[in-house]
C-alpha cells in the first residue's frame, strides 16, 4: 500500500512539473507575440534633407543664354554663313523637392532670338505672291555685304534640375534637362551695304523686311545644360519645323553656348 502511495504521488508531482512547464512555455510565446519589434537603428550616413537651410540658396531666378545657332535639314541651296548666334534671357521660379532639394522643378518666361547669316542670298519673307520662302542665290550679281534672317519667340522654359549641393547652388554643380514652348513674335530680315558681284560697294543702305507669313506660330524644344556655379554650357533642338511645311524645307533650329545663371 505504501509503494502504491508514493508511486501516485510521483506521478501527481510529474504531471503538475509538465503541466507548469507548458504554462510558462505558452506565456513566454504570449509575451514575443504581443512585444513591440525592436526600434530601427538610425542611419548616421542618411541625409536629413528636411534640415537643410534653404534661405540663402539662389534658384537660378535668373538665366542669360548665348548660342551658337545652326539649321539641322537645311539643303544645300541654302548658303549660311557668318556667325549665326542666339540671345536668350528668362527670368525663372523654382521649387525644390521637400522630400530632396537636391532636385527642383524650373519654371518661367523669356525671350529668344536667333540670327542666322546668309552669304550672297536673301530670304524674300515679305514676299506677296510666293507660296513658298524663296532663298535666291545672287553669288553673280548684286548684292548685301551682310544679310540675316532674325526669330524673335516668347518661350516658356520648364526644367527637371539636380544639385549636388542644394545648400551653395551659386557654387554647386548643376545639372537640368527640359523643354521650351515658344509662341514667334516676328521674323525679318536686314541686309546692309549693296554690293556688285566683284564686292564694289553700290549703295551703302540697310534694308528690313518683316513678315511672319511662312513660319509656324509655335514651336518646342528639347533643352540640356551643366553649371559650376553661376557658369555653364547649355544644348537645345527645336523638335517642331521652323518653316510651315507647305512653305519651304524642313529646317530644324539647334544651338549650344554658354549659359549664366543665377540670383
């Protein structure tokens, strides 16, 4: 009887051992569930970009462009020469990106003009019954010493811009990508000094045609440049044709040059 009696109660201390063994056992898995993940460990080498001091930061408000121009199409009856170059100058707005002001969008308004020389050719823009912008060639005969074809566009630039240092951007590198939509206030040509087909001068007079008649209203333009600080070189093509198809070849303006920005 007394074997029987300490048999039971080890089996009553083992089955309460396995049973207090569980208890703990589910608790502790009850505690992992409902305890919070460990916090992330900050990054010490992520920028906080929320930090930065923008007040002194210049958005490049302000962009004077020189260029370089040329014609991409234009057939070989056409006689350019000289140094054709444009003039642009845009005053711009700029929003940088809260999340990173390295980037920004550029956005404004301007004017651009370009010049495009001809040797021994005039450009009969104002010319009455013509269907199509004639180009006569007068390498035999008389005439101007000088002769350019002047565009003149109200544009509005819009540019994707990056900074390495959006803090000193007057010293940073500087990189932006963009288009240009222009709407043409006028076309002319000027000619001046006549002259026979030996270069003896015949009159020394300037002459100026103005017409719009030919060229297309609008255009756009794909724009690239670079900066180190307020200097820089820019790149842009008109991806629209510069004279109206029915009217003549199709002749796609581009130019590069130097850009100032700033301010």
């Amino acid at each position: 009887m007394k074997k029987l009696f300490v048999i039971a109660l080890a089996l009553i201390a083992t089955t309460a051992a396995f049973a207090q063994k569980n208890d703990s056992t589910a608790a502790v898995k009850k505690l992992l569930i409902a305890a919070p993940p460990p916090a992330a460990k900050p990054n010490p080498n992520k920028k906080d970009w929320s930090k930065l001091n923008l007040t002194r930061r210049a958005n490049d408000h302000f962009m004077f462009e020189l260029g370089y121009d040329a014609w991409a199409g234009k057939p070989d009856s056409i006689h350019t020469g000289g140094l054709p170059r444009s003039v642009n100058v845009y005053f711009m707005f700029d929003f940088p990106f809260k999340t990173d002001p390295r980037l920004s969008i550029g956005a404004g308004l301007g004017i651009g003009s370009s010049n495009i020389f001809f040797d021994k050719q005039e450009v009969l823009v104002a010319a009455v019954n013509n269907p199509t912008l004639a180009f006569p060639d007068e390498s035999g005969a008389n005439h101007y010493k000088k002769y350019k074809l002047v565009t003149t566009f109200l544009e509005a630039p819009v540019e994707l811009r990056f900074a390495l240092d959006p803090e000193n951007t007057n010293k940073s590198w500087k990189f932006a990508v963009g288009v240009k939509v222009g709407l043409l206030l006028s076309a002319y040509t000027k000619g001046k000094t006549l002259e026979n087909n030996v270069g003896q001068t015949l009159a020394n007079y300037t002459i100026k045609e103005s017409s719009k008649q030919f060229f297309n209203g609008t255009r756009l333009a794909g724009t690239a440049r670079i900066n180190k600080g307020v200097f820089g070189v820019f790149g842009q093509i008109s991806a629209t044709g510069l004279i109206k198809s029915s009217a003549g070849p199709s002749i796609f303006p581009f130019s590069a040059g130097i850009v100032l920005s700033g301010l």
